[in-house]
C-alpha cells in the first residue's frame, strides 16, 4: 500500500479520505525538525504539515519517492516550492478554508481592543472593580485600513462594513473593492486614515519587515494594530516601543517570527505583559469547523492527484485535469522544453495504442501532460517513457 505520513494534528478526516483512496496513514501530533523529518520520511509517498515543518531542498533530494505534499493551511513558504516542482513533488494547500476563522477572529480583536476589555478582565481575575468608559469606543463609524485584500482581508471588508466601518484598503495588486470600501494609492495614504491597521499579507520574502518603527510613526495617535499574516513582517520591538509610548492604543497579534515548536513550550516575545495587547499562539483558523474543512480539502487534492493526476490549485505545478477515463492513463512531468509533446504522442503510437484523451500544462520550467490511452499501457512504452531526457517524474493512474 502506498504510505501517507501527517504531522502537526491534522484533523481526522484527512485520515479517513486518504485512508479511502488507499493509503496506509501515519500520524505524528507535533512537527518535526529536518533530521527526524528525513528519517520518517523513508518509503513516505504523501506528506502532510501545517506551519511548522520545515521541507527543504535537501530533504526532498534524500527522498526521490515523495509524489506529493500537502500544506494543511495557507501559507507555503516552509517548503521549498521550487525545488519540490524539480523533483515532480506536487504541493497542494487550503487558500480559502480557514478565512472565515480568521475573519471573525480579527473582528472580535477589533472591538476587544476598542473596548480595551482584556485590561478590564485583567483587573477582575486581580480582585479590582474598574468600571469606566474611560478609553473605551464603539467601531462603528471609525476606519478600518487593511493592507492586503485577498480571500481574508476582503471578506473582512465586508464585515467590517456591516459593523458600520469604513473601510479603506491597500494591496499590491488592484483588486476590485467590495461593498463601500476604497482603495488606497499607497501604504502611506493608509496609515494617514485609518484608526485602526491590520495586516492580511501573504508569505512572500518581500513581505518581511515589512512594518517597523517608520510605518509604526506614521499611524494615526492612539491607533490600533493587528497581525494576523505572519510572523515575519512586523518588527515586535517596535512595536512594542510604540505601545509603551502610548502611540498605539492597542494591539492584537497571531502570528511570530519564532513560535514554539510544541504544546506547552515556553513562548518568549518582547509584546508579553503589555497594556491592552492581545497575544493568540497563531490561532488565527484555529476552529473546529477550519480545521474540518482544510483536512477534508487537502486530502481531497492528494487524493485526486494520485489517483487521477489532477493538480488543479497545485501552489507549484502547471494546473492539470482530464475529465472521463478509459483503459489506463499516465501523467509525465517533464522540463518545458519545446516538442515534448510531439514525442510522448509518437511513443505511444509505436507501441500500438491511441490516444483518447490528453491535456498539456506549463507552468514556469516544468510541464505536465497527462494522457488516456485505449489499452493497457505495457511495460516497455512505459520505460520508453522514463528514459525521455526531458523527463522528471511518470506517474501511472487506473
């Protein structure tokens, strides 16, 4: 049977799916570090992780038998994508799954932090009675600025919105602004706007550091703050000088440059113990029903892949699918070199067979091309195949 391997408490359903399309599922409730990663990894021909394991090009060179990975979230800057689309390693992630946790999550940080209720239970579990509007404000008709309209930040637009926010909103690309919302020119046009900022950026290198001590001086007095992206864009010093300042008013953070390997490892961040800061341990699509649905999306895409080829929503290969079936059907990746088509239809016409379906897809240095044929596809078409010097990886489907 072929073997899946899933880390870091993937939900249960990805169990039972994979466990459907016939595989032999190992789970490991933690992450691991690069060498255990490569020892488990032996005879492994699915890979499962979220956030925190690490899949390098080293670890996919020792383990030429890996056919795919899947990411059980958003973000996919842990694994080396191009080196993965090198050795025919298809990579499938969740970009839409979790946006309605951490749509929901924000909004309640935002009115949390303008109500600055976490310092009012802080003073309760301490025997005080503080009850005071002293600092204390309804969201509704204050703006809303957030950088990064993709799946997240424009349906927290929307929320927002209905919240009775304005909404105004910066990305790097022009997206078309929903409901009322209005687009910003540039970063500084936004922070001179907005009361209240919050980060909904992707993993990109470009993105790190990205927010500092400069974009920090250019918010609006007694703002708030909000990242729930990741970990890497903000710089948490300052921050934290900002906070202590009293320049921003409050902040809520998800996500850090360095987070806790395991459950019940110590957490140390220079925003710990500060006024009117909320601190979640990246919990951002942490819900039942997230969780539910990015186990049951990404299985389904490995399930998919291996058994019919399909690599729609693949983060890292040319977007295949060929619909209906007949007597057998192979997948080839293979370097996007001009006429590898011609030669793969040619092959399979010297061994007697025809083709009765066929898609082609290129994406950057690689090309994919899966193909149906009218018979059983015999041993010596097949090694025909692999010796191509195009070829990097052949796949058969039944």
């Amino acid at each position: 049977m072929p073997r899946a391997l899933l880390l870091e408490n993937i939900d249960p359903v990805a169990v039972d799916l994979l466990s459907a399309a016939g595989y032999e599922v190992e789970t490991v409730r933690g992450a691991l570090d690069p060498a255990d990663l490569s020892a488990a990894l032996d005879g492994v021909d699915v890979l499962g992780i979220r956030s925190k394991t690490q899949v390098d090009a080293d670890v996919l060179a020792r383990h030429p038998g890996l056919g795919a990975i899947g990411a059980f979230c958003i973000g996919t800057n842990q694994i080396d994508l191009t080196a993965a689309a090198a050795a025919g390693v298809a990579v499938f992630n969740a970009p839409y799954s979790n946006t309605r946790s951490v749509v929901e999550l924000a909004i309640a940080e935002i009115i949390s932090l303008a109500r600055r209720l976490i310092d009012r239970d802080r003073a309760l579990h301490a025997g005080t009675w503080d009850k005071s509007a002293s600092g204390s404000h309804e969201i509704r008709g204050r703006t809303l600025g957030i950088i990064g309209y993709g799946n997240i930040g424009s349906q927290l637009s929307v929320l927002a919105e209905a919240l009775g926010m304005r909404v105004v909103y910066y990305d790097l690309e022009d997206k078309l602004a929903l409901g009322n919302a209005e687009r910003c020119n540039s970063l500084d046009e936004l922070l001179e706007r907005a009361e209240t900022v919050t980060l909904h950026v992707d993993g990109r290198g470009g993105n790190a550091g990205m927010f500092g001590a400069e974009q920090f001086a250019k918010m609006r007095p007694r703002s708030l703050f909000l990242n729930l992206s990741r970990g890497f864009v903000v710089d948490h010093e300052a921050l934290r000088d900002n906070i202590l300042s009293g320049h921003i008013a409050g902040a809520a953070v998800d996500v850090f440059p360095e987070e806790p390997r395991e459950q019940g490892d110590e957490f140390v961040s220079a925003l710990r113990g500060l006024p009117n800061v909320i601190l979640t341990p990246h919990v951002g699509g942490s819900t039942q029903e997230a969780q539910y649905d990015i186990g049951r999306f990404v299985a389904g895409k490995l399930a998919d892949y291996t058994r019919t080829g399909t690599t729609t929503l693949s983060v890292n290969l040319p977007a295949v699918a060929l619909h209906g079936s007949s007597a057998d059907r192979f997948g080839l990746l293979h370097h996007n070199i001009p006429g590898v088509l011609a030669r793969v239809d040619a092959l399979v016409g010297d061994h007697g067979l025809n083709v009765d379906g066929q898609v082609l897809g290129t994406r950057g240095q690689i090309g994919y091309v899966v193909t149906d044929v009218n018979a059983v596809l015999p041993a010596e078409l097949l090694a025909a195949l692999r010796e191509l010097p195009e070829t990097v990886r052949l796949t058969t489907f039944r």
